[in-house]
C-alpha cells in the first residue's frame, strides 16, 4: 500500500523540521498513567498510539517501539512546557498543512490518509500530536539560537563540491518570501466584533502594497500578529496555498482565513524562481542550518531533562 512510503515521508516532515499539550479524550481518561512530566501524565493510551505509529514507520519490535515512544512522549511534554513558558503557539492550522503535506507525498488526500493510519490502528491525533510537539519545538530553538547560527561559505562549498546526485541538472523551482499576519478573534467573540474584524482585513489588503509598508501598518494595529515565515520552495508547501500565492502579486496579501485564534492572511514579499545550482544550494545551506541548530537543540532538550522532576511508573 502507499503507505509504506510513509516513514520517508514523516522523517522529512519532522525535520522541516497548536494549544500547548493534547487534550485528554474518553480513551485516555479511561487508561492509567505510564508517567509524570513536571506534573503533566502521559497516559497508556497515549503510549500505545505512539508505540503503533513508531511500530508503522520504523517496523521496529514492540519492545523497542513501546521504549522509544515513552522517550518520545517525556521529550515532547518538556518541550510543549518550554514553549508555553517562552510563549510560543502554533495554530492548528500549521499542524492541518504539515499533516496534509505528509499525505501528498504519499499521493493521498488528508481524508485517505487519515482512513490509511485509521487501518493501521493509529488515531491520526497521535500523528498530529508529534507534528505539533515538533513545529513548535523547532520554533522554540529557532527564537534561541537564531543569532547563533551560522554558516560558513567554506562549508557550503565544499558540500557543493562533493554532492554526488546530478539529477536536479535543468530543473527549476519557485522560492516564496512570506510573512504572517493574524487578526486575533476570542472564540466567543460576537459576530459585530467579527465584522468589525473582517473590515479592518478589508482596509489592511487595500493599503498593503508592499511588504515593507504592509507589516508595518499591520504591525501597529491592536491584537494583530505579525510572524515571519521566510523563504519557502514551492514543493515543501500545500499545493492549495502554492495556488493562493500564484493568485497575488508580490507585495499582497492572501485573503482572510479562520485560524484557531482567528484569521490569517500571509503576505507574499518576494518570489523568485532559481535554478537547480541555485536550489542544490539552498537545500545545502538548510542541512548545514538544520545540523547545527540539532546539535543545539540536543543540548537545549538534555538541560530541561536534567532539571525537570520525571516519574515513570
């Protein structure tokens, strides 16, 4: 089935490498507790569902899947508990388009998909729940160690000197600069508070005519969230949203969409299509970035384990 692509697939997805910390269903109410994070329970489960996607992607034994998923499960509750205290969210949204990535690159709509882990015996929130523990991670250390980063040009030379795959010769591939804008809308709010909302989106789309002057007037309205995506190729992005970006200028805005904390419209301040030198490059460049920032991430995640109070039972 198509779904023994999966693990390539999902390994790709983490290293691309939502609110903080699953809510507990009727199953998990229902099964005892396997471990304590700094107070938050890892149920049964939990390790279960975790256990069967490892036992799915890796045909690990159950031994080694059910070991692997308990560390996994530990890691994830001490990162989401970082993130909430530097005050890093991701919408649910974020965690629907890399779950649906995934599914396209195993040539399958998110419904079949999903039906496809359902099959296997894995709730697709077990799934998205790595997804979400992973992206936000990768933005908590993104926000550490941005400024420590860095990637010497010797480097990337010499790994442009020694790649071996020559199949990209003569291909090209568009590059999106982005940048996030959310309308933040309380779950409650009443719908002339909406209206009044979609009316400031209405205004901000016809004065946005260039990145520059769009983030900041955005930046300066109240309850507005302004986030830079960066650049992002064409194929590491939802086919759907790629569709949108095409559909606007440089300088613009994607129209209004909900998101958990409201609306969001994501601005498009540059596009460019390069060359495969060009994206052999800046795929080099972002292993050489995802390498190093692993290497910190390793470190940052073994400090939170030496302070924090675990209990395995």
């Amino acid at each position: 089935m198509k779904l023994t692509r999966f693990c390539a697939s999902l390994a790709v997805a983490a290293s691309m490498l939502t609110p903080i910390g699953p809510m507990l269903t009727s199953a998990d109410a229902a099964s005892r507790i396997v471990a304590v994070v700094n107070g938050r329970p890892i149920t049964s489960y939990e390790l279960e569902q975790r256990s069967k996607l490892i036992t799915l992607t890796t045909r690990a034994a159950a031994s080694v899947a059910k070991r692997k998923a308990k560390d996994e499960l530990i890691d994830e509750a001490l990162k989401l508990e970082e993130a909430k205290r530097v005050g890093i969210s991701i919408e649910d949204s974020e965690v629907d388009n890399a779950f649906s990535t995934i599914a396209k690159r195993v040539n399958l709509s998110p419904t079949q998909f999903n039906e496809a882990l359902s099959q296997s015996g894995v709730n697709s929130r077990t799934l998205k729940n790595r997804l979400r523990a992973e992206i936000t991670w990768s933005e908590v250390v993104m926000q550490r160690f941005r400024a420590t980063v860095r990637i010497n040009e010797s480097d990337v030379i010499a790994a442009l000197q020694s790649q071996e795959d020559k199949n990209s010769i003569g291909t090209t591939s568009v590059e999106y600069d982005l940048q996030r804008i959310i309308f933040v809308v309380p779950e409650k709010a009443s719908k002339s508070f909406k209206n009044k909302r979609m009316d400031e989106m209405k205004k901000l789309r016809a004065r946005f005519t260039t990145c520059e002057q769009g983030v900041r007037i955005a930046s300066g309205l109240n309850e507005v969230i302004v986030r830079p995506i960066g650049k992002r190729l064409e194929t590491d992005l939802p086919e759907n949203f790629v569709k949108q970006l095409n559909e606007i200028s440089i300088g613009r805005v994607t129209a209004p969409t909900p998101v958990d904390s409201g609306f969001e419209m994501v601005a498009l301040c540059g596009k460019e299509t390069i060359n495969s030198d060009a994206t052999a490059r800046s795929t080099i460049e972002g292993e050489l970035r995802n390498k190093q920032g692993q290497q910190l991430s390793r470190r940052y995640l073994r400090d939170l384990r030496s302070n924090a109070v675990i209990e395995q039972r």
